[in-house]
C-alpha cells in the first residue's frame, strides 16, 4: 500500500503535471454548477458543456426550470445519459430550493445533500468551487487513481477514498487537490489506455507495474 510519505509525492507530481487544474464545468454561479454537476453524472464534462451553453440561456433560474412541461426539459438534456431522471431531479430540488432557501443555493453540504439528485459529490464540488469550502470531491477519476496508486484497496467506496485523501492532504489543499487528481485521471492515467510507460509515478504504482509487467 502506498504511504503518507509517497503520498505527499504524488501531491507534488500532480501539482507540477497539471498547475492549472480546475473544474472544466462551465458556469456563472452555484446554481449553475449545481445543475452541471447534477448533469455531469455517467457523463462527460465536454458534452454537458455542450448541453448547458444553451440550457443556460433558456433556463436561469429555479423558476424557469418549474415553468416548462417535464417533456420540454428532458427534450432540452435528450443528449445526456439518463437524461429522464435527471430532468425529474431537476425540476424537483428547484422546487425544494424555491421553498426552503429563497430559490438560492445553500452554502451547507449537509443542507445541500436533501436536495433530490444531489449527492456527496456533487455537494462537494459545489461547496468547493461555488463557496471556496475545503472540499474533496470523489468521482471515478479520482477513485480510478487511488486505487491504481494502492492508496485505497479496490473494494473500498468512495467516502473511504475521500477520508484517506482528507486525512493525508491538508485542509487547504484539499480543492486544489481534488481538480489536480482529475486531471491526472481524465488526461494521463485513463481508464482505458493509461500512459504507465511515461508515468513519473510509476516506480509508485502498483498497478501501473502490473500492466508493464503484463506486456
């Protein structure tokens, strides 16, 4: 398993490979972003930009979302997985944000968490990035990636990801971190096809020298 120490390796690694990491949903302001994220599940971020550079021209806040048939919103995401369900989510926590928060937002994870469809993730994200609360998000980059490092077992979830990244990165790190690791993930340690013959982590890595072993 890979220590504290190589840990703090790795931190310097991702910081030098990817500076200027951050979170490639594009948005103007928390509710925004919490409807990207929202969309962003089983999703790519490049599509749900691609989706929201129009929906957020039509739809800006609770109320126009709670102003169109079910049918029109999920007509307007069709493109994006699960598109249904994420259309009834969306038109459920505007409702629920309308009537226990003034139709804002709530700065407050736990608060953020009892709106329909959001999750400890998407709560994460949105806290962190729409807030600036120390945050760190767990999404399949970045559980891909501690666990191909042996930072986390395979059979761990991802809150047991999330309190291992936590308790070994500090709290003011902990943004920053979570967008660095992403880019590790989405652009250098794929989960198809990862560039384990160039990684400066390899030596770390222990599934990284399975694969290399492997050809």
């Amino acid at each position: 398993m890979l220590t504290k120490t190589q840990w703090q390796l790795c931190l310097q690694t991702f910081k030098e490979m990817f500076p200027d990491a951050h979170c490639e949903l594009v948005h103007k302001n928390p509710f925004e972003l919490l409807i990207a994220t929202l969309l962003s599940a089983q999703c790519t971020d490049v599509l749900v930009n691609r989706v929201t550079a129009d929906l957020f021209q039509k739809y800006t806040t609770p109320e126009d979302y709670l102003g169109v048939p079910i049918e029109e919103l999920q007509q307007d995401i069709r493109s994006i997985g699960l598109y249904r369900n994420k259309s009834k989510n969306i038109q459920a926590l505007s409702g629920q944000l309308i009537d226990d928060y003034g139709g804002e937002v709530p700065p407050n994870r736990d608060e953020m968490m009892t709106l329909p469809g959001v999750g400890r993730k998407t709560a994460n994200v949105v806290v962190s990035n729409a807030f600036g609360v120390p945050a760190l998000a767990v999404d399949t980059h970045v559980e891909r990636v501690a666990k191909r490092l042996g930072m986390n077992r395979w059979k761990d979830r991802p809150i047991d990801v999330e309190e291992k990244i936590m308790r070994w990165t500090p709290m003011d790190k902990w943004t920053q971190t979570h967008h660095q690791v992403i880019f590790f993930g989405r652009y250098h340690c794929k989960a198809q096809n990862p560039k384990c013959p160039e990684c400066p982590l390899l030596h770390l890595c222990r599934e990284g020298q399975k694969r290399m072993k492997a050809k």
